[in-house]
C-alpha cells in the first residue's frame, strides 16, 4: 500500500515537474532558465522510475526513503522556480552598511 502511493506521488511529481520545466522556458525563454531550472528537470525524469524501482525493491525501506527524498526536492524545487523575481537590471541588489561595507 506503501509503495503504491509513493508510485503515484512519484509519478504526479515527475509529470508536474516536467511540464513546469517546459512551462517556465516557454513562459519566460532565456539561456539562464534553462540552465537555473535544470535540477527540476532531471529530477522529474528520474521519478519517472519510481514505481518501477519500488516494485522491485519489494518494500525495502532505503529505497522508499529515496524515492519520498526526490518528491520533497521536486516541491522544493517548484517552489523555487515559482517565485517571481525581479528583472536584473545589471545593479548591486545587496544592501551597503553606512561605513560602505557590504
């Protein structure tokens, strides 16, 4: 029962990661999205295995862990790629104390 709903969460988050993947560079094209977005990409591929390696892991509890691991880090992930951000205008964003350290 275990392993059947991590195979769907594991599932659900891989096609959700993917297709936020393709979601944000069609949303927002540039190389640095590309590239920034990129651990969200290959995490989704990899899940796409999870049901796959938990059935044949027969309930061990190290691999359940891994698979579970990988969810959080997509939502992590999403999260993250979610956020709006302002443009970079090509300025120091980084506060300066009074003295002009940083």
């Amino acid at each position: 029962m275990i392993d059947l709903l991590l195979g769907g969460a594991s599932s659900l988050a891989a096609v959700t990661a993917v297709g936020v993947y393709f979601w944000l560079l069609f949303r927002r094209p540039s190389t640095i999205r590309l590239f920034s977005n990129f651990g969200l990409f290959l995490t989704g591929l990899g899940l796409f295995q999870g049901p796959m390696i938990l059935a044949s892991a027969d309930g061990e509890v190290g691999v359940r862990l891994a698979v579970s691991c990988l969810v959080l880090a997509v939502v992590s992930q999403l999260t993250a790629a979610l956020q709006t951000r302002s443009v970079w205008r090509g300025e120091d964003r980084r506060a300066e104390t009074q003295d002009g350290s940083r």
